[in-house]
C-alpha cells in the first residue's frame, strides 16, 4: 500500500512523467488537473487515479532509478544510463565489492555504484568542490543510498586513503595525471574505468595507461537509438541521443612485461 511519505511517479495517460512525495492533504497541480494526494494513500503501485469531470487518468508507480536521475537536482552533466550501465558491466561492480569514485558530481553514478554494492560493500566518493560534495550528499540521502557511500571532500591529488579496491571510477576534467594513484588504490586485477569527454583526452590517457602495468585497455563510444512503439509504423524517434562521452577501461596488473597494445 502506498502511504504517506512514500514516492510516488505519475505516469499520465499521455506518457508524461511526475514524480511526487506523498502528504496528507495535499494537492498536486498537473496539465492533467489536480491530484489529491488523499486519493493515492492506501492504494496499490500500478493502480489508477481518476481525475475531474474529463476523466484524465494517472498511474501509480514506483519511480526508477533512472527516474530519480532524470529528476534529480544536478550542477553537472551526469553519466548517461547508456554509459552507467556499461560501466557497471564492464567494472564487474557486484553485491560486497569496495569501489572508488571520483570526482562524483551530483552524485549519480555514485548512486548506482551504491545500488549494486549494497551494505556488504562500500563506495568511496571523492569530490573536491564543497558544492558538488553538498549536493551529492543530499541526492544520496533522497536516494536512500548515504549509508553505502562514503563521501570524501578531498584532491586526489595526493593519492586515496583505500587501497586494494575492486574498482575504480575516474571522471575528472584531467584524467591523465591521476593513472598512478589509480594503479595504487587498485587490488591485483582491479578494474579501471575513465570518462573522457574528448579524443585529445583519450590519446593521453592511453599514453599514460601503456606506460605501467595495465592489460585489456579498451576504448568505447556507446550509441543508443529508440523507436516509437506504434505497430502500425515502427520507426526510430526522429531524434537521439547519440555522442555522450568516451570510455576508456583497463585492468591492473602487478608488473608487465612484453609489447604495450593489447589486441
């Protein structure tokens, strides 16, 4: 049953999306009409409320955590679904894991590491603006997720408190001048992954990768196009969101011996 206090996401009739927090004998105003938040409390998620004389409908759902990006209070460009969920693929990101996250922004890739992890695991998140660090915490506890995270208002710079992590997430505007205290903090066949927003960014972060003992260095790009879900004429959306950043992975090993590019 819903009840109050819970978050609630409006799915109208015409597709759109409304996110609300459920209190007793409030309203909610909508292109749809107002909705009566007393309407919703003891109902089930995938119910419907009806609202006004034109029967406009909404359904009740349990928001995403997708969702709950796309709505969240940011300052910076996020990680796209299409790249997070890559991410957590191709990191090995699992139930237990210890994972390092930096610089952590607004906080929504942190989140989803901290999904996966779980309170077996713990994610370590490096910030160095007090600002993001404060709006981060705060998406975190709205997320429910602040116990799973540890937030850290620190420069790299000189290196992380963890070592022998599992993974590691880089996301700073100069990636190429923390490679080394990313091999430190890394266990033995540690996972690495870096966002580079461009090719210039890549080229130097691969130099510096082929320059200490990291294998399987791999350089990505992903596209995603969606279709319009009508039988009668199924074709993709006219627009897409295609270019969002480069993803450059490696795994660490101890020592390296031999050629530089993996095949």
């Amino acid at each position: 049953m819903i009840k109050e206090g819970d978050k609630v996401l409006l799915y109208g009739e015409d597709g759109s999306k409304i996110i609300i927090r459920v209190e007793a004998n409030k309203k909610k105003g909508t292109h749809l009409g107002h909705v009566d938040m007393n309407d919703i409390i003891g109902k089930k998620y995938g119910e419907q409320i009806v609202l006004g004389r034109k029967r406009r409908v909404f359904y009740l759902l349990k928001p995403t955590f997708i969702d709950l990006i796309f709505s969240m209070k940011r300052r910076t460009q996020i990680i796209y679904p299409k790249d997070a969920s890559y991410i957590l693929f191709k990191l090995d990101i699992k139930p237990g894991d210890r994972v390092i996250d930096t610089g952590v922004g607004s906080g929504a890739m942190c989140g989803a590491f901290a999904r996966i992890v779980g309170k077996e695991g713990k994610v370590y998140g490096y910030e160095r603006r007090e600002d993001f660090y404060n709006l981060a915490k705060k998406n975190l506890k709205e997320w429910g997720l602040e116990n799973f995270v540890e937030l850290k208002l620190k420069d790299i710079a000189n290196g992380f408190d963890e070592t022998n992590v599992d993974a590691l997430m880089l996301d700073v505007p100069d990636p190429y001048n923390y490679i080394q205290q990313c091999w430190s903090a890394l266990k033995g066949g540690g996972k690495m992954g870096i966002i580079c927003p461009t090719t210039n960014q890549v080229q130097e972060v691969l130099e510096r990768l082929y320059e200490m003992p990291f294998i399987e260095v791999e350089v990505w790009e992903n596209l995603m196009r969606r279709y319009k879900p009508v039988p009668e004429r199924l074709r993709p959306f006219d627009r897409m969101v295609a270019h969002t950043t480069y993803l450059v992975f490696a795994t660490k090993v101890n020592s390296k011996i031999g050629g530089v590019f993996d095949e």
